[in-house]
C-alpha cells in the first residue's frame, strides 16, 4: 500500500456585481456579507490536506463503518484529518498514523502478536513503517505509523475503543514449552 499526502486546494471565485441606486444601507450589507465569506474562505483554506489513502478491499464492510464512527480525534498526539477513500482515516501532518478497515483478515501467522487493551494485533516492522493488523477481528483492521513520530503502544491504546466495536472471533496464542511427557517418552518436552 503507498500512502503520499494529497492536497486539494479549490480556489473559489468572487464576482463582483454593482447594481446603481444601492442605497447605502444596502451597499454596507453586501460590502459586510463579502467580508465575512471572505474571511471564512480564508480560514478554511489553512485546514490540512486531504489525505490520499488506498480503500482496502473490503472498506464497504457494514462493520467498518461503525468502527469509523468511534475513531478518536487525536492519535500518539496527533490530529485527525480527512481522508479520500471510504473506511480510511489519518492523523497527523504528514500523516503519521494511518488506518484502513477492511484489509484481509490475517490467518495463522508466526509473526509477532500482541494484545493491548483487550485488541490483538499482528506486528510487522517494514522497515519504513510499522504496520499492526487486528487478529481474530472480520473485517482487519490495518494501521501503519512511523514508529519516530508515534509509540506503538499509545496508537494501539487510542484506537482500541473503535476497533473493538469489531466482534472478536479469534486472537493471539502463545506457545508456551509443553510441561507434559510426550506419550512414549520418559521425559517433558521442551
């Protein structure tokens, strides 16, 4: 997946139109109104970009969107920005966090799994970014973070509430050394 920052920038268009015998009453009201549209086109024009994000596969997912719904304003410190695709979301300017629900669900894995906050997360170090995906959640959850501006641990901990609206089905396992004998043996496995 590439994720680059996209800007739209809409340039609005004044006219201007004079009509004679304004009186000027009327003049001020319209010199007013101009000012404030004005003013309001400025300061939305220093909002953030919109972010580009790829949809993944399965972003229309019913069960997406109400975990959309319930992501936090801010994650790792970072504020939340608009995204271009459906079940995407991204913090941070540039974008330092980034989520996309509907990813395929991972199968079983020896790579790094870790639960916080009741959430089980697939860890991978891209060398780059960081992804997690959930485990044991329909649709996955995948989220990718620069690991120098935002901490594992806190990205996992501010999006676990929204995850979790994501009925588990499944997690993480552990593979503790067998303390039992194997059957034919005199000795415990280790």
């Amino acid at each position: 997946m590439t994720t680059t920052p996209a800007e739209r920038s809409i340039a609005p268009r004044l006219t201007r139109h004079s009509r004679p015998g304004l009186s000027r009453v009327r003049r001020f009201r319209t010199v007013g109104t101009v000012a404030v549209v004005g003013l309001g086109l400025i300061v939305s024009g220093c909002s953030a970009p919109v972010a580009d994000v790829e949809a993944a596969p399965e972003a229309t997912d019913p069960v997406c969107a109400e975990a959309m719904v319930s992501l936090p304003d801010a994650v790792s410190g970072f504020d939340r920005r608009e995204t271009d695709s459906q079940a995407t979301a991204a913090w941070g300017e540039p974008s330092a966090v980034i989520l996309r629900c509907g990813v395929p669900v991972p199968g079983p894995t020896t790579e790094h799994c870790v639960t916080a906050n009741g959430i089980d997360w697939v860890t991978r170090d891209d060398g780059e970014f960081w992804t997690l995906t959930t485990y044991g959640r329909s649709p996955a959850v995948e989220v990718l973070f620069d690991d120098t501006r935002a901490a594992s641990s806190s990205v996992m901990v501010d999006l676990s509430s929204a995850v979790g609206r994501i009925p588990a089905t499944g997690g993480c396992t552990t593979s503790a050394p067998t303390q039992a004998p194997i059957p034919g043996t005199d000795a415990p496995s280790s």
